[in-house]
C-alpha cells in the first residue's frame, strides 16, 4: 500500500498510538478506557497476537 494512501497514514497513527499507551501505562483499566476499543483482551485479538 502506498505510503500516502490515507487509509495507511490514519492506520498508522492508530498503532503509534496505541503502542504509544501501552508503553506508557501499566495499569489495565486505565489502558483500556485510554485506547477506547473494548477490554485489553479484545485489543489483543485486533492487533491479531493470539
């Protein structure tokens, strides 16, 4: 895909994001209300880990 593709750039700061967080914060509930996707277990199975 290319790198000026739209869907690319959003998709990326999405995942700079949330890798970004989980870095930062250690405590699950705070993590989970911060990305505002689901439980940390459903974040888990989207970035496709299990």
């Amino acid at each position: 895909m290319p790198e000026e593709s739209s869907y690319r750039r959003h998709t990326n700061e999405i995942v700079q994001s949330r890798l970004n967080a989980v870095q930062k914060i250690s405590d699950i509930p705070t993590l989970e209300s911060t990305i505002d996707c689901g439980q940390i277990e459903e974040v888990i199975v989207q970035v496709g880990i299990v």
